[in-house]
C-alpha cells in the first residue's frame, strides 16, 4: 500500500501541484513572471480530482496504507507543508 499510495503522489499529486507552485511563488518571485492565472485555474481543478481521492481513502481509513503512519502519508504532509 506504501507503493501504491506513493506512485499515486508520484504520478498524480505531484503534477498537479507543480504547475501551481511555479506559477504562483517561484516564475514572480525568482524570475518576474507574471502567474498565469489560466494554468492555475486548469491545474486547480486536477488537484481537487486527485484531493478527492485521498480525502474519500481517508474518509474509511485513518491512515493512507494501513493502520500505521508509513512513508507515504510522511511524505504526502511534506508535499502539503512546501
């Protein structure tokens, strides 16, 4: 369940949120470009889709792969912190 939980952030919350972080804080902070609210807006709602997932495991579940704090539910607050 680590792995599955793990490759779901991989491959799904991790492209969803990068657009975001990019377009938000890092292109106007470290190069001057201004956001590009369009790629938000697009981004967002992939995040909610993948949010949706996790919020509806977690709903039935206390932890995302098993009865114990693992690895991805470490790594997923660390993602959620940046």
């Amino acid at each position: 369940m680590v792995d599955l939980w793990t490759e779901v952030e991989t491959h799904q919350f991790n492209p969803a949120l990068s657009p975001i972080m990019f377009q938000c804080i890092i292109n106007p902070a470290l190069h001057g470009i201004p956001t590009n609210q369009k790629i938000v807006d697009e981004t967002v709602e992939k995040l909610k889709k993948v949010l949706e997932v996790y919020q509806a495991h977690l709903s039935e579940n206390t932890y995302l792969a098993g009865e114990f704090v693992s690895f991805a539910n470490i790594s997923e607050h660390v993602h959620l912190i940046q």
